[in-house]
C-alpha cells in the first residue's frame, strides 16, 4: 500500500541530498523496535542479511550447528552456510507449520551453537519452550521474524524474544522498502557487534578507516528509512484488519471437513498474517486433489496456491549430485563431521508441502464482504467435490 506520502518522503530525501547517514534510518530504527518492544534496532539491505548479522553477532561461526526448520524460506538455512556454520533441519509440527521443539532437541549435539525458529506466516513457534531449551543446552535463539511485524507473545513483540531477530521489508512483505531488513534486541553488545558487522567492521568511537573484525556493508539508504517510516504508520492498523479478516475465514472455514485451520495459541497475543493458510486434506475430497482445488478456486477468483514445493533439503543447493555437497562448509575440517542432506526425512514437512494452501497477505486487507466471498467459493468448491474429481 502506497500513496502521496511515500512519495513525497523520498522526493524530500532526494532534494535535501542526504541519501546516506541522515537521521531517517536511526529515527525508523527506534521506531520498529519500538513497535516490536525490542531495546534495540540494527537496520540493514534485507532479512538475509539480517539473519546473517544476527548469527555473526551472536558468535556463530565455523565448526558451529544451527537448528533450522525445512519448511521456510531458503534465507534460514542458506544464511547459516553464508557464516560457515552447519544448518542442521528439525522437523516442524504439523498443526502450525512452525518449528518442533521435540525434535529440535533430539537434533541437539555438541557442537550446536544456536537455533532458528521463523515464526511462520506470523504465528511465534513455541518461544517458552525454544526459552528452556536455550537455557538447558546453552544455545542462542535467533528468531526469523520475516513475516511477524506486529506478533506478540504473551504481550511482548517477536524479535526480542530470543537473543535477536530479523525481519524483511521485501517488496512481498507486510510493509516493505523494495529491499530492507533489521536486526532487533534487547542485548546493548550483541546490536553493536551487529552495527560493526553491517558497516564494514568498524567500532563504536574507532576513526573512520579503523576496522575491528570482518564485516560486510549491509548499511541500509535513507530513501528505504523514508518509506518505512511512512509504511510504519499503517501498520498497526494493518495489523489488526488482517487479524480480524483472518478470524472471519477461520470461523467460516471450520466446519469444512477437507479443510485443517492452522492452530493458534492462547499464549499468542497479537498474530500478524503474512499468508493466510490451510490444509487441504485430500483424503475427505472424494478423489480431487489439491491441484484441481486450486483450479477450482482460480476460477472463482480467490487467488490461493501452494508455497513450498518441497522441503528446503531437497532443494539442489543441499543435493550435489555424486558425493553430496562438497563447498565449504559442508567438507570444513573444523566440523569434522559428515553432512549429508540425502538422509534427512522430515516428515510433517514433506506432508505439510503436499497439504498447505496459501493466501496473500494483501487479501486479507480488504473487506468482511470479500472474506465472505472466499468462504462461499471453498464451500461451494468443497460441495462440488464428486463432479471436480471426475472432470
Ligand atoms: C523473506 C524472508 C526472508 C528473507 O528476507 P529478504 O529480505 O528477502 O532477504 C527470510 N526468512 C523468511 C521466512 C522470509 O519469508
């Protein structure tokens, strides 16, 4: 969503000829964290690369496993091998699509440093228990906020909840600069070894050609601050009208026998939606099958599709034909173990590839009457089964 004010934002940022280390990016830098009650915000080019620093900051490096969920963008795990650490897959849970604590502690060995969960489509993983697993094994928490601007649980914001957390503001995210990320947390150390990370290694008070470890330039621009200051202040607004388009379909949608809502959590306090999401349980649909689901809807307008073909293990980075991947750090003697992708079995993300149905963020902006017309287009999909399987 965009109008004049964006545009007169960057107008005002290219006529005062400070594209660069102005007061924008710190004012929005407060305001997010602000918003997500995080002490501290560290803004930077996108979620990629605040996962990356957030990793950086919290001492992953070489030799080290994280615990990454399968079933996410490929950011999560891809943001691990970019600090030459290990990323080690735990399976989700099937009724939230989020990362299983359970089977993230069996993953547990001695050489894992941190865990990711992504709060998924905006719904916190189980923070109180990745909490107890932290203080159990000594482990970070970095949380892949990329679709929870807004969430809270129990009260507080998603980012801070663990040690640090990223969020996005891609072109397909809730509020968005095009490109854009930042790192949140309550940790004063950790947000200023992000800082030096992001701007090419330098310290607090060190001179400007003083560099104090190996970083990257992931400095976001003043004009990307610009539109997010204005974006920010939609949000809440946003937030809320998803929530409750949201709360519409789930009442709507529940008595579907073929269809599986994803579960919510009274521990949850406010949820943002970047996807709408269901299961389509092909065994109650009488022979159609989720594709001819979707044609079905296509064809009564509702925009809803798959997501995630398969789980990220399977994709061809982790899957070198031969002996398996051999880049560094998948072959570091540091490790010094073996990795090989071709074993892991996660199964609730492969079923869940099969199962989940997607909605876009963007829909859920609009209003009751058209949350009503998707409802009408799935019953009338759903009472049509018997004839969709025999076309
Ligand atoms: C979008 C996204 C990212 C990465 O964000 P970019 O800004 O595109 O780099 C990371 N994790 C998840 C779950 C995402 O959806």
């Amino acid at each position: 969503m965009v109008d004049e004010r964006e545009i007169s934002a960057v107008t005002d940022v290219l006529r005062s000829g400070q594209w660069w280390y102005g007061q924008k990016v710190s004012r929005f830098e407060q305001a997010f964290a602000g918003f997500q009650d995080a002490r501290r915000g560290v803004s930077c080019t996108n979620g990629t690369a605040a996962l990356e620093m957030g990793l950086v900051a919290c001492g992953v490096g070489a030799g080290d496993e994280v615990i990454v969920p399968p079933y996410t963008f490929v950011a999560t795990a891809s943001a691990v091998l970019r600090v030459n650490a290990i990323p080690i897959f735990a399976d989700i849970e099937l009724e939230t699509c989020n990362l299983d604590p359970r089977d993230a502690e069996r993953k547990i060995t001695e050489c894992t440093k941190a865990i990711i969960p992504v709060h998924f489509a905006g719904l916190p993983a189980d923070m109180d228990a990745f909490g107890e697993l932290a203080r159990k094994h000594d482990l970070r928490i970095i949380e892949d906020a990329c679709h929870s601007w807004g969430t809270r649980w129990k009260g507080k914001g998603t980012g801070a909840l663990g040690d640090c957390g990223a969020f996005s503001f891609q072109m397909s995210k809730n509020i968005t600069s095009g490109e854009g990320g930042i790192l949140l947390s309550d940790d004063e150390d950790l947000a200023d070894r992000a800082v030096s990370y992001s701007n090419c290694g330098r310290g607090k008070g060190g001179a400007w050609y003083e560099h104090f470890l190996l970083g990257s330039n992931l400095r976001m621009t003043e004009i990307q601050a610009a539109l997010l200051l204005v974006q920010l202040t939609r949000l809440e607004e946003q937030v809320l009208r998803r929530e409750a388009n949201a709360g519409y379909l789930d009442g709507a949608l529940a008595d579907i026998p073929g269809i599986a809502l994803i579960k919510n959590d009274s521990r949850v306090t406010r949820r943002s939606y970047h996807l709408y999401m269901f299961r389509f349980l092909e065994e109650h649909w009488a022979g159609a099958d989720r594709a001819r689901f979707w044609e079905a809807m296509q064809a009564e307008g509702i925009p809803v599709r798959g997501g995630y073909p398969h789980p990220l293990y399977r994709s061809p980075l982790f899957l070198k034909e031969g002996e398996g991947p051999r880049f560094c750090p998948l072959s570091c003697p540091y490790h010094g173990r073996k990795v090989d992708y071709r074993s892991v079995v996660c199964p609730n993300a492969e079923r869940l590839c099969e199962e989940v149905c997607w909605i876009n963020q963007s829909v859920l902006l609009a209003e009751e009457q058209d949350m009503r017309d998707i409802a009408d287009a799935v019953q009338k999909v759903w009472e049509s089964r018997e004839q969709l399987a025999d076309v």
